[in-house]
C-alpha cells in the first residue's frame, strides 16, 4: 500500500482542541543550556530494557562515592536485574516490603530480602 503522507488529513484540526489539552513540542532545545535530565522510567513513554537500568545504577553509585562522600567500598556493589520493585508499600515498622500489581493485588511480599 502506498501511503502519501501529504493527502493525509488530521482527524481533529488544532485549532478544534482547547489550549490546554494540545501538546506542543520545543523546536529550539539548547542542549549546552540544559543542566539536568530525567528518565521516565515508569514506561509510560518508553519500554526500556535492563542496560538502562544498569546504566542509571552505575552512574548513581559511582556519583555518590566521587561527589557525596559514600565509602569507596560502594563501588564493589552490581545491579542485580530483577532486584529492583516499582510501587511498594513500605511498612517502616514490620520492615515489610509490598508490591501491588495494577489491580491491587499483592503480586510481592517481602520482609527484608525474604520473600514472605
């Protein structure tokens, strides 16, 4: 099928969508005036695989033991993939870890690394 992206008319024209519904894209990004970036790491923009994680980990130690002050023995500590859980509830008293899943069932427990 040949697609002609020009014939191609939008569903809704922009100016139909309120202002504060529409999104708008920043064409003159300065990267040499950009000081600090973010990852959206709850995938709700991208999936990401585990190198980026890994990547994230390495960077925060490594950062923590240069500029913080953190014992240089930090630097021995790997990401162990599958260690990290997104959405706990923390029970600070029980020292219990909960992970809930979309419909709010308990997918992980744990008390301190033992799984429960």
């Amino acid at each position: 099928m040949n697609l002609n992206l020009h014939s191609i008319q939008p569903l809704v024209r922009a100016e139909h969508i309120a202002l504060k519904n529409r999104v708008y894209v920043n064409r003159n990004l300065r990267l040499e005036n950009i000081t600090h970036m973010g990852f959206d790491m709850d995938h709700t923009l991208a999936v990401y695989n585990h190198q980026i994680e890994i990547l994230a980990f390495n960077l925060t130690r490594d950062r923590l033991v240069e500029s913080y002050g953190y014992p240089q023995d930090l630097c021995a500590t790997t990401y162990e993939v599958g260690s990290v859980l997104r959405g706990l509830i923390i029970d600070k008293k029980k020292g219990n870890l909960i992970k809930l899943d979309q419909h709010k069932y308990v997918e992980d427990a744990f008390h301190g690394t033992r799984e429960i």
